[in-house]
C-alpha cells in the first residue's frame, strides 16, 4: 500500500495509484506510474539544477537517451515524456545528478 501524500505531494505528482520501476544510469529506482520524467527525478530527490529547465517543452535542456521498454533508446524531452514501467534512462541530462 502506498503511503498517505501531503497536500504539496499531491499538487507536485498528482495522486499516486502506481509506482513503477524505471532504470536510471543502470540503477532501478520506483516512482509513480505517467509522471514526467524530470518531476519524477524531483520525486526521488535528486538534485535538480531548477533554474535550467523550462518544464514545458521550450527549452530542451531535459533532453535524454530514453528506451521504452523492448523498444531501442530514443532521444526524449524528460519534461514530457511519462514513466511506465521497466524505462531506462541512459544519462540524465545536465543540470540533474542522482545524490
Ligand atoms: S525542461 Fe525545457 S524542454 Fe524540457
């Protein structure tokens, strides 16, 4: 059973029915099920330079190596695209480092 959220957990992620696992820089890590890529990076505490991303779309700076799963890697917006389960992530883009 997932954990009660706090009001800023639900206005930050919305409410979480789902966590999935998804693979970032070889290592697996849970978040929530259709969150963007980057507000899932937030979710797990990463550390998120915020001033270097636009968060919709403009700026391009979230772009990644991302692989769906048994798809091949595609370079993605992390500020668009949406966790499901068994994603990898083959780099964070700049500006966001696993702590
Ligand atoms: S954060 Fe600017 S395009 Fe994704």
């Amino acid at each position: 059973m997932l954990k009660k959220q706090t009001e800023d957990e639900i206005r930050l992620y919305g409410e979480i029915d789902k966590l999935v696992t998804i693979v970032v820089e070889g290592q697996a890590f849970q978040v929530p099920e259709h969150l963007e890529l980057l507000r899932c990076f937030q979710f797990l505490g990463f550390k998120i330079a915020f001033e270097n991303f636009c968060w919709n779309a403009n700026c391009e700076n979230c772009a990644a190596n991302v692989r769906k799963q048994g798809q091949s890697f595609e370079r993605m917006l992390c500020c668009q695209d949406v966790a499901r389960e068994g994603m990898e992530i083959e780099k964070l883009p700049s500006g966001v480092q696993i702590k």
